[in-house]
C-alpha cells in the first residue's frame, strides 16, 4: 500500500520540491492550495503536475481542513503552507497570525479531535530567533521574534511541541534557515537580486532598491532541505531540529559573487543606508539601499548549529554559497 502524505502549500518553493521527492519514495501525493484557480507553475517546472492531486484547503477555514482529512486516509502532514512574505506581515499582521499560528492549531485540532494516526511536520522558521546574540542558534537557544511573521511562526513551533507531549500526537517542527532556488518567487531577496542583475545586463531594467544589504544569512538549497523533512518524520521519537549550513554569509557577498559570475564590473561606494554599488563601465548606481525598504525591525544575521541534525538524521549540506549563487543565475539566464 502507498502512503498518503499531505502537502499544504505544495505550490510553494518548498512544497513542490517535497512533492518530487515524496513522488520518488513511492507516496501518493495530496497538496493543498488556498485559491480557487491556483498557480501550479513549479509543479509544471518538475514535470510533476499531473501526478499529484490537487485540493483545495485554507488554512483559515476549519471545515476545508477536516473535509479533506475525513476523505483521505493520510499518513503523514507536511504544513508547509503560511503567508511567508515578512515584509507583508507587518501590513497584515492578522491574516499572517490567522494563518501561520492559528492555521496550525486547526490541523492539530483535527487531528486530536479526530484521534487520526497521522504524523505532522511544521514549517518552523529561522526568524524566531530574530536577533539573538548567539554566534550561532541551537534548537534551545533563546527566541527573540523581530516581525509578526516570526512572532506567529513561533507559536505554530511551541502549539506543535504542545500536541506532541500533551496528546501523544508525532509532531516534529523542521527549524529551517533560509533557502533558495529556482523556484523562490521573485519577492524574495536572493532572487530579486539575481534577476535584477541579469536584467541590468541585458539592459532591461536600470536599479535594483534593496533594504539592508548589510544583513549577514545561512543560506542553503531548498531541494537539499526537504528531504530534511521526510527523514525527521521517519525517526522513532519526534523531536525539532534546525536545518542549516552553520555558516553566515551577507547580502553584500551574494552581491559580489553574483557580479563576478555574471562579468560585471562594479565598485561599492558610501555605508550603512548610504550604500550604493556602481557598474564601472557607465558610472550609473546599479544597486542602492533604500530606507523605503527598511523594516520596521530586522534580524541582522543568523546562523543555524546543525549538529543535532548531522547526529540524527545524518545531515550534510553539499551545495555551497558559491554553488548555489551559480544555481540561481544559470537558471534565470536560461529562462532569458
Ligand atoms: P512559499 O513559496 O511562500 O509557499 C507557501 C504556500 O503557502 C503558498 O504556495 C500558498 O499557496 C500557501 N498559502 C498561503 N496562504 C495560505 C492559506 N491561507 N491557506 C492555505 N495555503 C496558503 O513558501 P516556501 O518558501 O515554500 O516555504 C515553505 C514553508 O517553510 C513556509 O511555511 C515558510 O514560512 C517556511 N520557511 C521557509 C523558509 C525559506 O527560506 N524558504 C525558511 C524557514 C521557513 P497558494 O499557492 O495556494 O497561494
């Protein structure tokens, strides 16, 4: 018999990698979207878009949710869906609570209430640690939430270690630090500034505004990370682990690393908000930071301590900053 595994948000970055990997394990495939005509482009990407089936599932609304439960006989969960855009947060702070904290709390209750034997796994996030001071954070380090994002990310986090150890539920929250790919929509950083560049290049656009250029990330490979996912919900006792490459590394260097890769030649000039890099061939600021684009409060660095995750699940980062930089620039280059 296949099992059944539930992806919410399999139309995410994350979603549709996980869903190719759980399609080569041999799962039948389930994944939720919140919309009515929904955008299935990077399950198109994979090639996998007609091997899984598509639902309809808000997370805002309880009886989506247990329709879908009381139809399928699922296995395991995969809660990746959440409003995930930080930015956003601030200007609708509700809907991102309603959704990524209480959306949470709706599938647990289904499941409790229910006494299904399904396994759940929830998209913790890096930003609830915000601005600790630790050089790196540990699953017991201290939060410190700097957005409603993070601060509605951490109760999913603690209302999904709740269930675990009051009802007996396998539930495991997967602490994951930034990740990028192909996939990634075009709002992120990393991906605004690869394209931005390419375009600059083939003189589509002029500039790239961004916020902190300043900030410092643990930046890894979105494919690598989900196979994360599956093996934390094959272990005997369910447990959180931060999934991370444990080095940090700034939006400047993303910045450098790009411009080197794509031939360009370009110098920094001025600091701080100030900050501006110029194309040596015409003089012009191609990159400037904005305080438009400042957040009301940032988290200036995080770096994940993985070794919780390389001793249990054998986790080993391959794909390097540099590596992945190239990733993200072959692909939008073949895209043009
Ligand atoms: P993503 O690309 O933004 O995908 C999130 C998905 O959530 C979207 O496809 C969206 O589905 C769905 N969604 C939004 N609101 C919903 C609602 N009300 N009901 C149901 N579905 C809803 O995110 P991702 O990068 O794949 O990340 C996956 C998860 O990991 C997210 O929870 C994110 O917060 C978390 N996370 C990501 C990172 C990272 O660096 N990528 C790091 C730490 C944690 P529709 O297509 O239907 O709109």
């Amino acid at each position: 018999m296949r099992k059944i595994a539930l992806i919410t948000g399999i139309n995410g970055q994350d979603g549709a990698y996980l869903a190719q990997f759980l399609l080569k394990k041999k799962y039948k495939v389930i994944g939720t979207h919140k919309s009515n005509k929904p955008n299935i482009l990077k399950l198109k990407r994979l090639g996998i878009e007609k091997k899984v089936k598509l639902r309809k599932m808000d997370l805002g609304r309880l009886k989506d949710i247990q329709k879908i439960f009381n139809k399928y006989k699922i296995n395991e969960v995969y809660n990746l869906a959440s409003q995930s855009y930080i930015d956003k947060s601030f200007y609708d702070p509700i809907k991102t609570s309603d959704i990524n904290a209480i959306g949470v709390l709706r599938l647990l209750e289904t499941i409790r209430s229910k006494k299904y034997k399904i396994k759940f796994y929830q998209a913790s996030s890096s930003e609830m640690f915000g601005n600790n001071k630790n050089y790196k954070q540990s699953e017991t380090s201290r939060f410190d939430p700097q957005s409603p994002y993070a601060v509605s990310k951490l109760y999913g986090h603690f209302i999904t270690k709740n269930y675990r150890e009051s009802y007996n539920i396998f539930a495991v929250s997967g602490i994951l630090f930034n990740h990028e790919s192909p996939l990634r929509d075009k709002k992120f950083v990393t991906s605004k500034v690869i394209q931005g560049l390419i375009d600059i290049k083939n003189n589509k656009i002029n500039k790239i505004k961004l916020g902190n250029i300043n900030i410092k990330r643990d930046w890894g490979y979105s494919k690598e990370y989900v196979a994360q996912m599956w093996k934390m919900m094959q272990l005997k006792k369910p447990n959180d682990y931060i999934i991370a490459t444990g080095k940090a590394h700034s939006l400047k260097k993303l910045i450098n690393i790009a411009t080197k890769n794509l031939g360009m030649k370009t110098k920094w000039k001025g600091s701080g908000s100030n900050l501006k890099l110029i194309n040596k061939l015409n003089n012009k600021v191609i990159i400037l930071s904005d305080k438009k684009f400042f957040r009301p409060s940032d988290v200036i660095c995080t770096r994940g301590d993985i070794s919780k995750a390389k001793k249990d699940l054998n986790w080993r980062p391959k794909t390097s900053f540099n590596q992945l930089v190239n990733i993200l620039i072959m692909d939008y280059q073949k895209k043009n």
